[in-house]
C-alpha cells in the first residue's frame, strides 16, 4: 500500500534537498586554508588511553568475576 502524501510535503521536502545539495556545492568552492601546525608536544600518545581502557575492562573483569558474600546461604 503506498503512502500518499500531501503535494505540498513533497515540494517541500525537495526544495530542502535542492537547497541543502546546492549549499554544499558552494562550501566545496572556498579558498584553501591549511591547517595551522601541530604542537608535538601536546599529542597524547595512543599507547596511554590503550592502557587507560584496559585498566577499565580489567576493572569491571575483576568486580563481575568477584564471589558474592551470600554463598553460604544458597
């Protein structure tokens, strides 16, 4: 069953879609600006938030795998 929409909502819906692809168009034509340079001193290396989530993992491991209290009881 096909869905009948109003004459309206379709020509506006393609008169965003006109606008929005139009707009995109004209951002593509800017001037190049290059990216300012990189402090190396600032980078973070990859290697420390590796470790910052294993530590998490290893965590939430160690809580999960942890003996509840109630043993005796079951």
């Amino acid at each position: 069953m096909p869905i009948s929409l109003p004459k309206a909502a379709i020509n506006s819906v393609a008169f965003v879609t006109a606008l929005s692809l139009a707009a995109l168009a004209v951002a593509q034509e800017g001037p190049i600006v290059p990216q300012p340079p990189v402090d190396k001193a600032q980078l973070i290396s990859p290697a420390l938030g590796y470790g910052v989530i294993f530590l998490l993992v290893m965590v939430v491991l160690g809580v999960s795998l942890m003996p509840s209290k109630r043993s005796h009881l079951d």
